[in-house]
C-alpha cells in the first residue's frame, strides 16, 4: 500500500483510487448490459458513457475503444504481454517449449476468471461480437508465428510457425472453453492447458530445425 510520508500508513488517495475502480466498473457494466440488450455494433460509446453517467472523455481515460471494454485489459493486452514474454526467453531454447513458457508467464489471475467467463458467455449469445473475439487469437497466432519463423529462419507463413502458433492458440481456445463451462476448477487450468499444449505439441518436437516439408510429387 502507497502511504504519505509521516502519514501513520495513511493511503494515498484512497478515495479517489476508489472512485476511480467504481467509474471503471460502471463503464464495464453499462457496456456489457447494453450490448447484449441492443447488440455490439448497434451500441456507441456515447450510448455507454450516457448509460454509466459520465463523459465521453472520461470512457476514454479508462478504454481505448469498445473492443477494450467489451474484453477487459486481459485480452486487450495480451499479445503485446506475449510478444514481451517470448523475446525473454533463452536464445538456444526449442521453440516448442519458448511458447509454452511463455503462454505461463501471460496467465491470468483467479479473480479475472469471473469476468472472462461472462465474456465469453456474451460472445456466444451475440454471434456479431466473434469477428473481434477472434482477432485476439488472430493476433497471438501472428505474434507465435513471426516468434518461431525468427528463431528457425524460416518465413512466418511456413509450415512449423503455422503449426505452432496453430497449436498454442488451439490450446488456449480448449482452456478458456472448459473454463466457460465450469468443468475444471480455477486452480488445475495451468494443469489442464499444459496438457493440452503437450497432447497438441508432441508431434511438432518430431519436426527438427531445418527437416523440409513434404511435398506433394
């Protein structure tokens, strides 16, 4: 906790810390109701601003855009957290398991679950709102693939790039769906992704650095 020098452990600007997190709460939920009373498209970011009782300007001190608000700071920074991620990991490591530690170090935190889960409930009850849901991951898959195609030399769009972004963000896809139908707890998802990333990555270890592809006679 932030005191004031001399303060006897007083916060510093509690209040309007407070305040702060319930206008950003507010916003979140004004977004959330109304796009699934009217939809994602047909509602404006004056409609959510209105509906929270505040101004346009200040939307924009907490959200960038809609897209923002719609999928928390979660998903709205995920793959900038991944790009960072990857560019720390060691040089002579195989590219299998850089992405695999690196989808570990961009994790989420238990108490972001709740929300993501209501996310994604609202993605499937308003199909208009899967071209944005899918660009997160078409990002991450652009952000893996560029990751593997500078560590082998090969083009992005080559085979094992492709194959490995395909594969992290297939795992990442499983996770958040059996996390949205409640059937693992909060607490074994880094067990259960981990699974999944081996179970979908253990042929591409087969795939050593340089073996061309095959190609049809």
């Amino acid at each position: 906790m932030v005191t004031v020098p001399g303060g006897a452990g007083r916060p510093l600007c509690g209040r309007r810390e407070r305040r702060k997190l319930q206008t950003r709460a507010a916003l979140e939920a004004a977004a959330l109701r109304l796009f699934a009373e009217r939809g994602y498209e047909r509602t404006t970011v004056e409609d959510i601003a209105d509906a929270a009782d505040v101004a346009v300007r200040t939307f924009f001190r907490y959200f960038s855009s809609k897209r923002h608000v719609l999928f928390g700071d979660v998903a709205h920074t995920i793959a900038g957290r991944l790009r960072a991620a990857l560019a720390e990991r060691p040089a002579g490591e195989p590219p299998v398991d850089a992405v695999r530690a690196a989808l570990d170090a961009v994790d989420i935190d238990e108490d972001q679950y709740a929300p993501i889960v209501a996310r994604l409930r609202l993605v499937r009850q308003l199909p208009e709102l899967l071209p944005a849901y899918q660009m997160i991951f078409h990002e991450l898959h652009e952000t893996i693939a560029d990751f593997v195609a500078d560590r082998t030399g090969e083009p992005a769009n080559s085979l094992r790039p492709q194959l490995l972004a395909g594969v992290a963000t297939l795992s990442v896809r499983a996770t958040l769906c059996e996390l949205e139908a409640g059937e693992t707890s909060p607490g074994a998802l880094r067990a259960l992704s981990h699974q999944t990333y081996d179970a979908l990555a253990n042929g591409l270890r087969q795939i050593s650095a340089g073996t061309p592809a095959v190609r049809g006679r």
